[in-house]
C-alpha cells in the first residue's frame, strides 16, 4: 500500500471542508483533488492524506485517480478543467494525533499514520 498527501489551501475553512468531508461520507459522491501528475504505485483503496494549515489532519480512501474531464464543484460551484484528479470517498479518518507538515503543491508520498 502506498498513501500520499495533498494541501488543501489556508483560504479553505476546515469547518467549511467538513461539509464536503460529510457530503462524501456514504461513498454515494466523490471528492475531487486536481494533481499534476498520476502518481505511480497508488491505486484505489490507498489512503490519501490531508494537510491544512500546517497538519495532517486524517485520511480518506482513494476510489479514483485518473484523467477527467473537467466539472463543476456541486458543493462551491467552482468550474475545475481537464487534467488529472484523485477522487476520494467515504469516512474521514481524523488522526489521534495532527501530525505536523508544511503544506506543498500537488502531492507527496508518505508513510501512515494512525
């Protein structure tokens, strides 16, 4: 199992991102994260981590990474375009402990935390 990281920015409010975190929760919708490029040796059922405002909050599972068309958030209503995205679902997992990092572009791979 491989699991990366992405930086979801400052502007963002984490309670506002726990809606969408919410709206993902019975795996009936994605979350969508664009990167530059697909990373190797990730697949679906890994862990995608996240870090906002200087920490690793939790993780979700992977259930797609691929080239997409691009979409309209039906959360923001902001217009993504075409590229590479990993889409995200199911329950977030909040980490006992926020472990520490700055935050970056696109992704990092990392190891697991619990």
């Amino acid at each position: 199992m491989s699991s990366i990281c992405i930086t979801i920015p400052k502007t963002i409010k984490w309670e506002d991102y726990e809606k969408e975190l919410k709206a993902v929760e019975d795996e009936t919708q994605e979350m969508n994260y664009k990167i530059p490029t697909i990373p190797k040796d990730v697949k679906v059922g890994d862990r995608c981590y996240i870090c906002h405002n200087g920490y690793i909050k939790g993780w979700m599972k992977i259930s797609n990474i691929s080239k997409r068309d691009g979409f309209k958030c039906t959360t923001t209503g902001k217009d993504w375009s075409d590229g590479n995205y990993i889409s995200r679902t199911g329950k977030f997992h909040y980490l006992k402990e926020q472990v520490p990092m700055k935050g970056f572009m696109g992704y990092r791979k990392i190891q697991d935390y619990e």
